[in-house]
C-alpha cells in the first residue's frame, strides 16, 4: 500500500507540472490575439516559465500542507558547512561545460535540440532570465525534483535509487530522449550535491549559478539582448 501511495504521488506532482506548463505555453502562444504582444512572447520565452511555476507553487503550497508535508521534510533546513561553495562551483563546472559542449560542431549537426535548450535558458531579456530562469525556474526544479520527489521516493528507495529515479523523471519531462538524457546527468550531479549537504538549499545554489554563467557567456557572444 505504501508504495502505491508513493508512486501516485510521484504520478501526481508530474502531471501538475506537465498539465500546467502545457496549458500556459498553449495560452501564451496560441490564444494571445495582440501581434506586438505575440511578438514579446515570442522573443521572450522565459515568461512560460514565470507564468507556469507561479501557478505551480500556487497548487503545490497547499497539496503539500494537506498531505502533511513540512518543509523541513522537502529539506528547506541551513545547508551543512562548506556545500554551499561545492555547489556554486558544481554550477560553475557545470555551466562551463554546457557552454563549451553545446557549441562543438558536431554538437550543433547531430543534436540541435540540445543547443536550442540552452539558447531558450539564455534568451530573451535579462529581467525575464532573472525571474523565468535564475529564480522561478531554478528553485522550482529544486522544490519539485529534489525537494518533494527526493522526500516522497526516499520513504521506499535507498539513495543512490533515489538520486537516480528524480534524474530520471526530470529528463522525462523533457518529452525528447536526446535532452531528456543530457539533463537528467546534470540532475544526477544536483541529486549527489542535495544528499550530501542535507538541504533543497545546497542543490538549489548550483542550477542558479549554472544559469547565471551560461547567461554571462551568452552576454559576452552579444546574444543577450537587455532590454
């Protein structure tokens, strides 16, 4: 019984995620009539992501509290000594490679949807990466993934199967199996770094400064335009 427990609400705060972000891009991209208007959406794509984790949390916050789940459950505690530093460099690390990787040549002629992920994290304005990316999207990632998924699968699974299982679901929800499987290693990495600092704080620091580089490397190619 418990693990049909856990695997609904595993199912269950997926398809929140995914019904809400599907429907928010389908409103935002479809159902906007104003062509200037269309046009900002369309150069700013982060807002799906502001609009859709706005909502998101908006649900969560009391699913959680009816399910009894504290935040000290989901490891919103101080991060232990030191894992903050291992983390933003992890995201250092990580944001380097990203930017370097994805712009191999033989990255670019066999797996564009890989470079165009990362051109949809940068893009746009430098407010709409701010929140849409930096903040909304970095700390959402970290709540659901290693926040509630690590609390709900880590009642059943060890550890390690734990880390492994959110990676695994946090590529799926790319829905493409090329940056499905190239962002579940990045999670993989997150996943280890939450393990070992005790805190959603210590994994939420490296996604924040893996963005924040990737945006400064798009800055300094003069892709990112500040409006």
């Amino acid at each position: 019984m418990k693990g049909l427990r856990i695997a609904g609400n595993t199912v269950l705060y997926l398809v929140i995620y995914a019904a809400i972000v599907m429907l928010v891009n389908q409103a935002l991209y479809n159902w906007v009539g104003d062509p200037g208007l269309k046009e900002w959406i369309k150069g700013n794509s982060g807002i799906v992501l502001i609009v859709s984790n706005i909502i998101v949390l908006a649900v969560y916050l009391p699913l959680l509290r009816w399910q009894k789940i504290s935040l000290k459950d989901l490891g919103v505690v101080p991060a232990r000594g030191g894992t903050l530093l291992l983390s933003a460099g992890t995201g250092v690390w990580l944001g380097l490679f990203i930017a370097a990787f994805t712009r191999l040549p033989w990255i670019k002629a066999n797996f564009q949807a890989i470079s165009d992920l990362v051109a949809f994290v940068a893009g746009g304005s430098l407010i709409i990466f701010v929140l849409g990316s930096l903040l909304l999207g970095s700390l959402l990632e970290e709540w659901l993934f290693r926040g509630m998924l690590f609390h709900t699968l880590s009642q059943r699974l060890s550890v390690l199967w734990t880390v492994l299982l959110q990676a695994a679901l946090f590529g799926a929800v790319f829905m493409n199996v090329t940056v499905g499987a190239f962002a579940a290693l990045g999670a993989i990495v997150y996943g280890t770094v939450r393990v070992g600092s005790r805190s959603l704080w210590g994994g939420a620091c490296g996604p924040c400064v893996q963005h924040r580089h990737l945006v400064y490397r798009a800055a300094m190619g003069g892709r990112l335009a500040v409006r």
